[in-house]
C-alpha cells in the first residue's frame, strides 16, 4: 500500500554550516571521558588508510618512511591540541560561547565567508572519501574471489579479474542503504565499524609478522623500492606522503568528539589528553603494522597491504570480508552530510514543490512502513552513481588516498586550526609566536603540495599507461 502525504522533510540532521556558535548544552546530559574520547578518536583514525602504509614505507625506505610517519604523528598531536582550545569562545576553558563543530568554530572566527570555503572542503573531501571507499571495497571483494581461486586451482591458476563488477555490486547495495533513513546515526554501526577495522588491521599487521618469520630474513632497504629515474622515485615519495597524511584524518570530527565530553574538568584539557594518547597508540600500531608489511615483501610490496596474501586463505577472505563491511557503513557516514546538505537546500528554497516536500509511506509486510521521497531518491540514487562512475574510471587506490589525504591535510588539519587560534589568543602580527606558527603551516601546505602533485602525477601516468 502506498500513501501520499505532504509533510515536511523528516529526520534531517542539521547541518554544520548552518550552525553559528551557541552557549546552549541543548538539555544533552554529557558523560563522555577521556578514555570514551580516546576511543573515538582510535576509531576514527583507524581506517582504511592503514593498508596503504607498508607500500609508502616501501616508497620511502626504513629511515624516511617511520619518520614521516612520525612526522605526521606529531603535526596531528600539535594541530588537535590548538583546536582543543577552539572549542570555546573567547576563553578556551570559560567560553561562554561553544562550538560544536570545524565549521561553527570557522563561522565564529571567520564569519560565513569563510564558512562557506571550509564547507566546501568537507563536502570534496566526503565525496572523494565516498570514491576511494568504492575502490577499496572493490579490491577486497576481488581478493576474496582471487584468494579463493589460487587456493583451488594452485599459484598458477588464472585468477586475474577486474574490479568493476565489484564496483558495481558495492554501488547497488549503496542506492539501497542510502534511503534507509538515520542509517549512519545508528548506533550499533559505530560498533561494527570499530570491529571490522580492529580485525583486518590486526590481521594485516599479524599476515605480516608470520611472513617475515617465514622468511627468515628482513626485506627491504634504506633507500626504498629502486625505480628506472630520479624523477620517478621523486614521483612515489611525494606520492607515499599524501597516503601517510590519509591516515591521520580526523580532525574535522574533532571538536564534535569534544562536545561529547563532560566537565570539570574543561573539555579542552581532557581532550588533549585523549588525543595524545590515542594517537600514540595509533602510531605505534601503525609503525608496526607498515614495517612488517615491507619487511615481509620489501620491493614487491602491494599498495593494498591485505592483496599480498592469498593463505591462510580463509583468514584472508575474513579480513577483506571485514574492510567490505566497515566500508559499507563507512560510505554513508560520509555521505549522509552530503546528502543531508543537499535536502535542507532543497526544502528551503523549494517550500512548495512536490517533488521535493511529499512523501510517501510504503506499507511493507512485516518491515515497518517505508518513508519514499522522489527528490531524496533521485538525488541519493545519481549521488552514489557519480562516486562509483569515478572509481571506475580512476581505480588506482594508493593514488586517489594520496589526493584525499593531500587535500584534507593542510586546509582542514593545519591551516583552519592555526588561524583560529591565532584570532582567539589575538596573536599579534610578526611576533615570534606569530611567525612560528605561520611557519608551521608553511611547511606542511608545502609537504600537502608535494603529495597532491605526486599523486596526481601517478593517476596521469596510471591513466596513460593503460591507453
């Protein structure tokens, strides 16, 4: 059965950048801690972007590549703690005016303009984030497919298959998600995220330790994988550090993690410490993680750490089987502001229309009744179409994480931090403190440049080596 109905668009979150700051708690009891912050943080950071780590650090050679790690490590640590103190404004601790989220501290500081620019950045980044999930999952699936066809036909079984079919079914089974509504609001999603991500990043780091005892030997060297120029080493460094700087991407969600904190003590000291704390533990996971993965393959390093093994074959197809699950539900909770940006828009300026504003409820046999909308089905469904299109036409996953993780590193992670503590704690121009900071952020918009550059350039060459 199905029935029209013309109310307003339900459950639509509202969007950062339609907050301003506000010294309401919203009635919201806060209990959070510094160890349930920690655990946010770990969550959030541990992701996909760890498979990538063992091919930068094959890039880079056993010296360059923990160091740039670190490197990344201790700018991350640096960055959050300065955006602690943005949390609220104008005294960092006292407020009284709160900021719950990148945009709302960027609204306050900046004004709209601004808000307009650092929106924008979240929105590429989400919609980049949406295309490099699809190539990930892609390869997973291809790699249970592969592990399973060597382990029954042998290491010379032919097992080669692209990754669009799998592309495909990933996109279908997103259209589907996408109209599920609060789907990435629920809670037990950010349980099995956290699960799925744990397990195959243990699994990885676990494949490669028994490897390297396998071998007997430590694979790898100072200098890194040999390339046949100077240019193309060049080309794979600058490369290997936007996918290092893909691994630490969560800062845009740090001050909605601080909002969760109770106080006293104030959030900003208590989410200091997390942070330090979780992101220790996350680089040493890392380091460990990406050292083993080059020492087990040294120059045969794949740029998905999990594509290098085929047995245990059925721990293999748990692990990619659990990056395909965290990614199904990883792909929504980065679309679903998208998504909810482009409705508000749209039942704004469109008040009246009917095809933006009606919905109707689907009576479905023993599933509760299915709220349709035709804008929201249209939009969603050509939204995960265009994301999965572009994966297909670029499905280079090592090249598309140094893009993303180039573009988020220095406006998203550096730049909007430093200048909104610069404004808060009225820093006065060509002072020392000034000129430190402005330093800081020189060098990583310059150390973001060479990883854009480097991955565009492999993409490019990818691209035409295929034609």
């Amino acid at each position: 059965m199905m029935a029209g109905g013309t109310q307003d668009n339900p459950q639509i979150p509202l969007l950062p950048a339609t907050f301003s700051g506000s010294s309401d708690t919203n009635g919201i009891e806060k209990k959070g801690t510094i160890w349930t912050a920690a655990a946010h943080v770990i969550t959030g950071v541990i992701g996909a972007g760890v498979l990538s780590l063992a091919w930068s650090i094959a890039q880079l050679g056993w010296i360059a590549g923990p160091m740039a790690i670190l490197f990344c490590a201790a700018v991350t640590v640096f960055a959050t703690s300065i955006l602690c103190d943005c949390y609220k404004s104008p005294d960092s601790e006292l407020g009284p005016t709160t900021n719950r989220s990148l945009l709302e501290a960027a609204t306050f500081y900046f004004g709209k303009k601004w808000t307009w620019l650092c929106g924008l950045l979240q929105y590429v980044s989400f919609y980049g984030t949406g295309v490099a999930y699809i190539i990930t999952s892609a390869t997973s699936m291809r790699e249970i497919q592969r592990s399973n066809c060597y382990h029954k036909g042998g290491e010379k079984a032919n097992c080669q298959t692209g990754t669009n079919i799998f592309m495909l079914i990933f996109g279908i089974i997103q259209i589907v998600t996408s109209q599920i509504p609060d789907f990435h609001n629920m809670a037990w999603l950010s349980v099995v995220a956290a699960l799925m991500s744990f397990c195959y990043s243990f699994i990885g780091l676990g494949l490669g330790f028994s490897k390297v005892i396998d071998n007997r030997s430590i694979k790898g060297s100072i200098v890194g994988i040999p390339t046949r120029s100077a240019a193309q080493k060049i080309w794979l460094v600058f490369q290997a550090l936007g996918d290092i700087a893909f691994a630490y991407p969560y800062s845009i969600i740090l001050l909605e993690i601080q909002d969760t904190l109770k106080s006293p003590p104030p959030e900003n000291q208590t989410m200091k410490k997390a942070s330090i704390s979780a992101i220790v533990i996350t680089t040493f996971f890392y380091i460990c993680c990406s050292c083993f993965g080059y020492a087990a393959f040294g120059n045969d390093t794949p740029g998905n750490l999990l594509t290098g093994f085929y047995e245990p074959f059925w721990l293999v197809d748990f692990a990619n089987a659990c990056i395909v699950l965290h990614l199904v539900g990883g792909y929504q909770v980065y679309t679903q502001p998208v998504f909810a940006f482009a409705e508000k828009w749209a039942t704004q300026k469109y008040p009246e229309n009917r095809f933006v504003n009606k919905f109707y409820f689907i009576k479905l046999p023993v599933l509760p009744a299915l709220q349709l909308n035709l804008f929201r089905l249209c939009f969603r469904t050509l939204y995960v179409i265009s994301t999965t299109a572009i994966a297909m036409a670029f499905p280079y996953f090592n090249q598309v994480l140094g893009i993303l993780g180039a573009l988020n590193f220095w406006p998203l992670t550096i730049y909007f931090p430093v200048e909104m503590y610069i404004v808060q704690r009225k820093i006065g121009v060509w002072t020392k403190k000034w000129l430190l900071l402005k330093g800081f952020s020189m060098i990583c918009l310059i150390v973001s440049l060479l990883g854009l550059i480097g991955s565009i350039e492999g993409i490019v060459s990818a691209k035409l080596s295929k034609m």
